[in-house]
C-alpha cells in the first residue's frame, strides 16, 4: 500500500532523529503509522497536486508496494525542509561541522543538504538540532542519510520525468546490456577461449553490468527455461544384463567379455556349449537416450558458478552497506536456486571439460544464449571516462543525476542505430574503447574526442565514412584555415555528433554533421514553445503553471531553442541539430500542431519537404518504450545519409557571393 506524505520524523532512541517535510503542501497526522520501528510520527498529504499521482508524489512511504530500492520514497526536483539532531553538544557540532565537509551526513551528499549556520541550531545541552533544506535536483536513486551518530537512514529517490518502475528501470538495464553487447562484439563466440573463472572482478561495477545484463527480462530466465524444455539428449552404449531364456539376438562378442562363471546353472538349453551348464545371465550392450552430455554439465556449471558469484556480490555489498544493490543482487540468488531446483540437474554430472567446437553451443536456442551470458560475465569492463566511478555508482543504486545516466544512454542508443544501418563499427579502430589483454576500457570523455567509425553503403554501392562522436569540440581558428571548417563564431561541444564525409564527382570532399544534444529536463509539453518563433514584441506573460514550470518553459523556449539553430549555424557544415528528450512521441511531424521536425526550405510551409534536412528538431527517446522511437531515430538517419550521398554537394558555407 504506498501512503502519499507531508512529513516524518524518524527518532533511533539514542538521541539521534531526523524530520523531513516536503516544502509545498500541507498534512495531517496518522495515527499509529509505525511501518518501522525508527519512525515516530508522520503526517499524510492531503494537498490534492500531491496525491494526484502516487508514483510522482514528493514523498511516500510504499508498504508492500514494489520499489526499486527502498520502501522510502522522496522525488527528484522536490525540496524538503530538514531537521536532524545529533546527540552532541552545540560546542561539538560546531567543532564537527567545521572539519568535517557534509557533517551530519556523508561527504557525497553535502551538495543536496544546505544547512543552516551555528547561530539557528537549537540545543539543550546533550543535543544539538540543526535545521536546513534538503534540495534533489535532477538526482535519483539511493540517498544514504546514515552515519556515525546513531543515524540508519537509507531512501530512495525517484525520478518524475521517466517512469520510475519501468523507464528508469530499462535505463539502468540497458545501460548494462550497451556494456555486455561491447565485450562481444570484440569477443568472437566461436574463437574465444575458455578457462575455469574465479568469480572475482576488480569492479564490482562492471561486474554488475554484465550480471544487470545477464538477469534482465528475457535474458537467462528465458534460457534456463528453453533448455530444460528441450534438453539435448544423445545415445550412449550401455551395458545391461538379462535373464538367459528372454535373449533373442545375443551380444556374442559382449558376453564374452563380460563372462562371469558364477552365473551358471546345471543343465538347460545351453549345456551342451558350457559342459553340462547355462549361463543364468546374458550380458549385453544397447543404445540408451541421456542428457548427461558435456554441453548439459557445462550449462549446469555455470548455473552453479553464477550461484556462487551472486552470493559472494551480495555479501561484499551488505558488507560496505550498499543495501540497494544487495536487495538486486538477493533477487537474483533466488531466481539462480529456483532454477537449480529442477530434477533434471540431478542427472547431470560434474563438468570435467569445455566443449569447444559443440555446435550445440554456438546454435542451439537456450545453450547459445548461456554461452554469452558467460562470454560476458568472464569480459572485463573498465570505466576510464571522468566521473565514470560516480557513474558506475550510480547503477549500483546511489543518488546520481539521471541527466547524466540519460546523456550516456542516448549516446549508446545512437550508437546502436548506427550498428543497425552500416553494421557494427570496428571497435578496434575506435577512441572509445581500448582493448587490453584482460579487459575492455569504454572512454567517454567530455571534451575529447571518442570516435566510433562506421561505413555507409549508399544506394550506387559507394562507401561513405561516417563517425559517431561523443562531445566533439568545434573551435574557432585562431588563423586563417585552407580548410574552411568548425565555427567561425566560438567554440561549440554538442552532446554528440554525426560526421558523414562525402567526395563528389567533381573532386571535392565535403563534411556533413548532424548534432544531438541529450535534453532529460525537457517536457513533451515544452516541444512546440521550443521549436516555435518567440514574439519579443509580446507582453511577457507566462504560461499558466506554478514559478518552477513557467521558469522551466521560460528556460527551454530561450535556451534549448537557441542552442539547436546555433549549433545549425554557427558550426560549419552541419546539416541539422536535435534535441532527444524522455517524451512519448513515437513519430516525426513535418506540419501541424504536433510538429517536431523543422526542415529549412520554402516547401517545408504546408506541404512535406522532398528533403528533410537541413532541419532542427526534437526526438522523443525513452528507455523501456520498445522499438518504435528508435526506429523513428534509425529512418531518419537512414533517409538523411541516403539524400546527402545520392544527391550534388550541400553548399552553405562558401562565405562568398556567386
């Protein structure tokens, strides 16, 4: 049942408390409201915008409910009014606040908390009670309020934009599977070798995105299932032995070798070939069905294996209290012993060997998919981009800002339409990842350049080389250039960037880009006064809404607006720039109200454009909302490439009159 909140105090008896109140609305108490023994008292919303929708209210306390991480909820871009009290004298408080960055908390939450100064705090002596706001931003996840004072506080904070159960849920998941899906694109199934793994990994970060990646829907459950369905069987020779008088074509050569003289009996039909004696027993061999085959014994091992990697993963994490990612990492030891619990397995024998050339492995649905599973799990990851250890924190569920995780995620997700038009890029060739003899490194960093390289085939079967960037940096010359190129006003770093480079029939080259910029905060509301004209003739006035959404509205139609047709004029050659937000949209529009796509020609006013570029625009990109949005990114991409390699050379930046 999820209770919608106004305010908690939480009291550990030992002169540590802790009382939060949401900044807007209002409440009234709950008798009895005890779903833990810390909290002492509550008051539950009854501002009706509070309670509208229990999966966005500022607070909420989800008994039963299914969470992510915690039962305590706050809200990303909500603030709270904060009292904690500390069983220390105000001397010590203030000795403690003074040395101690983030005190009463931890160091990686003081960026959230604003704390009053000395002169507000209130004390009786034996405590001291510091008073403050509390200020979430765009941050989501686990927020650790526990210290070395009594305090055993964690909650979770949701984010408002996606949906928190399932959006934001695929972002972390898909994140894990962009990882897993790098390490075998480098890692050939058919040549990689084999050898017995530890289970032990220098990240438990980027061991939990191969595992996130693993235990995801549709993934090893899925698998597990399909084997044990359709096990694969062969036929073995087996000895057996029968009764004398029920053999009909004996197994001479069989007998012989497994004679046994003490099986003989006086008379009967055979005396006469055994000295007055007849075997009771004819031993004999025959074809019997198993599943005891090395590929089995091998599925079964790494079941076990994966058994025991997730329990050591959950105990490191309960060990340095990272409870959210061992609440995950629990989940899956349950699901691993569920399915280890099926009869079948008890057939299987111990594995002694690797089957290395078993088509079965490479071909067969269910025993494939565990074959990656495990060439993903063996792969090492490293982060090497700044503040990749924050992110990696941040999948294993401590507050991060969800921007960031979405401006990675719809990196990847271009990436993966690009894998999708000109086939996988040559990892190899790339900035972005570095390949060692133990590990993958993945580099995205801000300001430099990672590059990945593709090659577009276009309709003629010319090749054209195309290259996804990451942050690319367009400086302006500080010299005059024969290469007329970057900006020729000041120096622009979108989000990311397509190079499509082109030579003509003339023997020119020519670079066309198209630029992305990841925009999280963005409303689908918010779209239309974006791309729209601003009247500075108007009078003003606002949309209706409170301060922070006129605010929101203000900033977007000023500054996102401005920023795509900079990027379209300012940074030579560029054919188009886009905004990808967390919307719903599913498709583009060249006209109407729903208007998303802004083409730069005369025929683009009431009628479709042969052409859509040079063009900007906004793409609604929201993890866990299947296909469809993607492949609207992929066509796009699809019809621009095709357009600028079948038609005569784009021209707009000669800087000179014909």
């Amino acid at each position: 049942m999820a209770t919608n909140l106004h305010r908690i105090r939480f009291d550990w008896g030992n002169g540590a408390a802790l009382e939060l109140e949401n900044v807007t609305g209002s409440g009234v108490v709950i008798p009895d409201f005890r779903p833990r023994h810390s909290v002492a008292y509550a008051e539950q919303e009854t501002d009706p915008a509070h309670i509208a929708n229990p999966v966005s209210s500022p607070m909420c306390w989800r008994d039963g409910e299914p969470t992510l991480f915690e039962d305590f909820q706050l809200r990303e871009q909500c603030q709270y009014f904060i009292d904690v009290t500390v069983p220390l004298s105000l001397a010590e408080a203030k000795v403690r606040m003074e040395a101690e960055k983030g005190f009463p908390f931890n160091e990686r939450v003081s960026a959230l908390m604003h704390m009053d100064p000395p002169r507000r705090w209130r004390t009786n002596g034996a405590s001291t009670t510091i008073s403050g706001m509390l200020i979430l931003r765009d941050n989501a996840g686990v927020l650790d309020l526990s210290n070395d004072l009594g305090f055993d506080l964690r909650l979770e904070v949701a984010c408002q934009k996606l949906g928190y159960f399932t959006e934001f849920r695929a972002l972390l998941d898909d994140l894990s599977e962009f990882m897993a899906e790098l390490l075998l694109q480098i890692d050939s199934p058919v040549s990689a070798g084999f050898e017995i793994w530890d289970g032990e990994s220098s990240s438990e970060a980027g061991l939990l995105f191969q595992l996130r990646y693993i235990f995801r829907q549709d993934n090893l459950g899925l698998a597990a299932e399909q084997i044990l369905r359709d096990m694969q069987e062969t036929l073995v020779e087996q000895l057996a032995v029968y009764d004398t008088t029920s053999i009909e074509q004996p197994d001479v050569e069989t007998f012989v070798l497994e004679f046994d003289a003490s099986k003989l009996a006086r008379g009967g039909g055979l005396q006469s070939l055994f000295k007055g004696f007849t075997p009771t027993e004819f031993a004999t061999k025959e074809l019997v069905s198993t599943i005891n085959t090395p590929e089995n014994r091998y599925v079964k091992y790494f079941l076990e294996e994966l058994l025991l990697i997730t329990q050591r993963l959950a105990q490191r994490f309960r060990q340095k209290g990272k409870l959210a990612a061992s609440h995950e990492v629990d989940g899956w030891v349950s699901q691993l012993e569920e399915m280890l619990s099926s009869r079948a397995w008890s057939e299987i024998g111990e594995f002694r060997h690797f089957p290395s050339n078993s088509q079965v492995l490479h071909k067969r649905r269910g025993y494939r998919e565990i074959y990656l599973f495990d060439l993903a799990l063996r792969g090492r990851v490293s982060l090497s981009w700044p503040r990749a250890d924050e992110f990696a924190d941040g999948l294993l569920g401590d507050i991060r800002p969800v921007s960031e995780l979405y401006e990675y995620w719809c990196f990847f997700t271009l990436m993966a339409s690009l894998n999708e038009i000109c086939g996988v890029s040559p990892l190899e060739e790339s900035t972005l990842v570095k390949i060692t003899d133990d590990r993958l490194q993945v580099s995205l960093k801000r300001g430099k350049q990672s590059r990945l390289p593709y090659t577009y085939i276009a309709k003629d079967g010319r090749s054209v080389p195309l290259n996804l960037y990451y942050n690319h940096s367009f400086p302006r010359p500080t010299a005059p250039e024969p290469d007329w190129k970057n900006s020729y006003t000041a120096e622009f770093t979108p989000d990311f960037s397509i190079e499509i480079v082109l030579d003509y029939p003339d023997g020119s080259a020519k670079r066309h880009w198209l630029h992305f910029d990841s925009k999280y905060r963005l409303y689908l509301s918010d779209t239309k006064l974006l791309l729209t004209a601003i009247d500075d003739s108007s009078d003003g006035t606002l949309p209706a809404g409170d301060g922070y959404e006129q605010e929101m509205v203000r900033l977007f139609k000023r500054d996102d607006l401005f920023k795509m047709h900079t990027y379209r004029d300012g940074i030579l050659g560029s054919r188009g720039a886009y905004i990808l937000f967390p919307g719903n949209e599913a498709e583009l529009h060249l006209l109407g109200e729903r208007q998303n796509l802004f083409v730069r020609h005369p025929s683009a006013f009431g009628s479709s454009p042969p052409h859509l570029v040079p063009s900007v625009g906004a793409f609604g990109l929201c993890p866990g909302r299947g296909t469809a949005q993607k492949t609207v990114l992929t066509e796009f991409l699809q019809s621009v490439f095709s357009d600028l390699a079948a038609n005569a050379a784009y021209v707009e930046e000669s800087g000179h009159f014909a």
